[in-house]
C-alpha cells in the first residue's frame, strides 16, 4: 500500500526556499553594507594620509632649500583638491604646481586656519607657519566618520584620533582674552623713547615647553617691525627667547590675533612666573626710535584680581635707553591685563641649522673684526667689519668659500638690521657646504659654536639666537 513519500526523500517546499532566500538576501545585505562602511572608512583614511603626505612634502622643500623660496599645500572646498606650490602665495596659473583630489566619498567640512587662509605657507628660513589649525575632511554620506588633521606653528603635522575634537589642535596651554580696551594705555611704541610694554603670567603645575604666543593687537599708521621676548624673574631678566621678527607693515588695522613663534621649544618651570615683552626694531627705548603705533588690547578691571589673577601688565619697560629700567607696573597688581595666547609645543621633526639669526643688543658699528675659526683653529677666517658695510653704514654683507682639509666651507654673514643701538646679524651655513666645526667670534665674543655636523650652541654673551 501507498502509504506518501519518505520524509527523508521529499525535496524543499516553497516555504522553506523562500526563507533560505530570505536569509542569504540579508547576509548579502549586511555584507555590502558592510564593505561599503570598510571601503569608506578605507577612503577617508587613505585621503587623510595624502594630505599629511603633501604637506610634509612641502615642508620638505623647505628643510632641501629647494627653490630657495616658501613652500605651502593650498585647499580648495569646492573642488576637493589640494594643491603643494612654491611660492608666498598660491597661483594656479603656475605650472610646478602639484595638484591632487579627495576621492569621490570623501569631501572637505572644515578649514580652520589661522586669519581665515585655505593655504598653509612654510617659511624659507625657519619651516614654521603662520597658517596654523586644522584640516577636516569626513565621508559625503556620514560627516560622523571624520578625520582631523593639525598643523602646528613649528610645521608638525599630526592626525588626531577619530574620537578627539579640532580643539586638541595645537590649544593654548594659558590664555587672558577678555581684554577689549583699545587706547593710549597699551600703545607702542607710542613716542621717542617710551618703551615696551610686558605682560608677566605663571605656568601651572608641571614643565611645558612652549612653541609661540599670540598676542591682540593692530597698528595705526606703518610701525616698525616687532617681535616678542620671553624674559625671566622681571619685565627686564634674562632672555630665554626671541620670536621671529613680524612686519609692522603687515600687522591688522583692527584688533586681532597676531601670531610669535619662537623657532625652538622654550621650556618653561612649574609655578615660576615668565614675561612677555614686545619689542621693536629700531627700539622703542631710544629717543631716534620705533615709529608708527601698535596698540595691545588690554583689560582694566575696577576690583582686583580680574579673569586672569596671576599675571600684571606693565609699560615704559627700558625706557629713555634704560635698559635695567623695569618699566611701570600698571596697577594696583591684577586690575590690568594684556590679551595673550601662549600654545604648548610638539617639537619640530627637525631643527634647521643652517639659517641662524642673532640678536647682538649691541650695534655691529662698534665692532672691528669676525673671526672664523675652522677645525678647532687649524685655518683662521679675518673679516674688517667696516670692509663690507654699505656707505650708509646700515647694512653688513659678506660670504665666501674658505678652503680647509682640501674641501671648501662655504660661509655667509649678513644683516637683517643695523643701528647705532641693535644688531640682528644672519648666519648661513649650509650642511651640504660644510663638513668640519665652526667658530665664529665678534672681537673675541663668542657668537657661536657649529659642530662639524652643524650642531650650533649661542655663545654666552650674545642676546638670543634664533632658528630661522
């Protein structure tokens, strides 16, 4: 008797197909969704890297001395590109330009770069920017999955983890910002011989190494060039270092930030209060000085302390060419700020030697002689100062290839600026061109000490020694 088919022996039925279907529709679904999260999340990654790899290719071109000129990688939002030039300036008519795009997923949400550019500009001389912040690029179909990338003052450029905010980007590590008055109080250098203007603050409770300041300021009229000094103990104390110089001519009309940088890491003590000091070429200290105004936003607080209890400002700093002069604490103590950002410091990948700047704060006119001192004295380089000044006696220029072990050494010395108060004398010397130790004396003083790798110590008794 027929008694229907073995169980074991049927085929499937339509239900049970329709569910097997079912489930590999999901699993297929699930796979592309999550191939495609891989391939954007792979997208996203691998644009963040070409980006750090054409900034770091610019900045390259700087440390190379390729060209001779600034480098910079220019963003461009509508487009998705990214461009590395030569150049000041972006110029896309220029054909050495190097241009690359983001891919199709992947798109620009954020360009924050300090005073509102889309180029970042590596300097010549020194490989820093004044084009400092960050770079956000996230996929086109979910801004959530981001990446940011940070490009400090010192030129370092670094990716941050996907799970921190733009503000760990180069952040001041202290600040005073609440400072809005805009007067005769905070000009300088306002007169002959009034002098410099400080604002003194206390670092906090571990060591810090700092990389620039910024300070609130504009200019009226076309002032002298300035830059800032971080002093210790007083308004008049050592210096421990010099920023690079910033063009009065280039400073805002309006308040606004203006960025310091200091070409090396200054390291700062726990709990030891520092000072900030402005300065001008010529000095603001000399009755012949500075000209124009700069004026540095400050706050005068009717009770004391105001925000910031821990800092005082103070003026006149060495006026009348009174260099021990401390100036005038504008007071009672705490009721008056100056506007600053100081911003803590990721040491540069390298430190350029080859351009040093050196502020004497002394006038080369009362020098007679440079001696070069090659190979621990072996062969000794005699420079007459007077022999290669200018017939106005303002600018100092000399260079020369001097044969020592059978291989020429190839110096240059010159002036960024000369008066009958300040120095600041340029030295060149090129790794690539020099291959044994170096001294170089000013009538005996020493100015500095090269390695033969290019190592380069300040001598004792010169004012301060910059990486440009």
């Amino acid at each position: 008797m027929f008694h229907g088919e073995d169980r074991g022996e049927r085929g499937f039925t339509l239900f049970e197909i329709l569910v097997v279907i079912g489930i590999i529709t999901i699993l297929i679904g699930i796979s592309i969704g999550m191939y495609g999260a891989l391939q954007n999340r792979g997208s996203i990654d691998t644009d963040s890297q070409k980006i750090i790899s054409a900034l770091r290719l610019a900045h390259n071109k700087i440390l190379s001395s390729e060209g001779s000129s600034n480098h910079g990688v220019h963003f461009d939002v509508s487009d998705s590109s990214f461009t590395v030039f030569e150049g000041d300036s972006f110029d896309s008519e220029d054909p050495e330009n190097t241009v690359a795009f983001l891919s199709n997923r992947v798109e620009f949400i954020n360009i924050q770069l300090a005073g509102g550019s889309t180029d970042v500009v590596f300097d010549e001389l020194s490989g820093y920017t004044v084009s400092d912040g960050f770079i956000e690029l996230a996929e086109k179909r979910d801004i959530s999955e981001n990446r940011i990338i940070c490009i400090e003052a010192s030129g370092v450029v670094r990716i941050l983890d996907p799970q921190a905010d733009a503000s760990s980007c180069n952040a001041p590590y202290l600040e005073y910002t609440s400072g809005a008055i805009d007067g005769d109080l905070a000009s300088f250098p306002s007169g002959s011989a009034f002098g410099d203007p400080a604002q003194s603050f206390v670092v906090g409770d571990s060591d810090v190494a700092i990389s620039s300041a910024d300070l609130y300021v504009r200019r009226s009229d076309t002032p002298s060039d300035v830059f800032l000094e971080i002093r210790e103990t007083s308004t008049t104390g050592n210096v421990l270092s010099q920023s690079l110089i910033v063009s009065g001519e280039g400073l805002p009309v309006s308040l606004s930030w203006v960025k310091f940088i200091f070409s090396t890491p200054v390291d700062l003590s726990a709990n030891t209060q520092y000072f900030l000091r402005l300065r001008s070429l010529p000095s603001s200290n000399t009755v012949s000085g500075a000209s124009g105004t700069i004026i540095w936003a400050y706050e005068n607080s009717a009770s004391s302390p105001p925000a910031y209890d821990e800092g005082d400002a103070w003026r006149y700093v060495g006026a009348n060419d009174v260099s021990s002069d401390p100036g005038e604490q504008m007071g009672p103590a705490n009721q008056y700020d100056f506007n600053f950002k100081i911003f803590s410091s990721t040491p540069p990948p390298n430190v350029d030697s080859r351009h040093l700047e050196f502020n004497l704060e002394s006038s080369l006119h009362d020098y007679t002689t440079i001696t070069l001192s090659f190979d621990g004295g072996s062969v000794v380089e005699n420079i007459t100062i007077n022999d290669f000044m200018n017939a106005e006696s303002t600018e100092f220029d000399w260079s020369d290839a001097v044969l020592v072990n059978g291989n020429e050494q190839v110096i240059k010395i010159h002036s960024l600026y000369i008066d009958d108060n300040d120095t600041i004398l340029h030295v060149h010397r090129n790794g690539d061109l020099n291959d044994v130790s170096l001294n170089i004396n000013i009538d005996s003083i020493d100015l500095v000490d090269y390695t033969a790798g290019g190592v380069a110590t300040k001598g004792s008794a010169i004012g301060s020694m910059v990486y440009r």
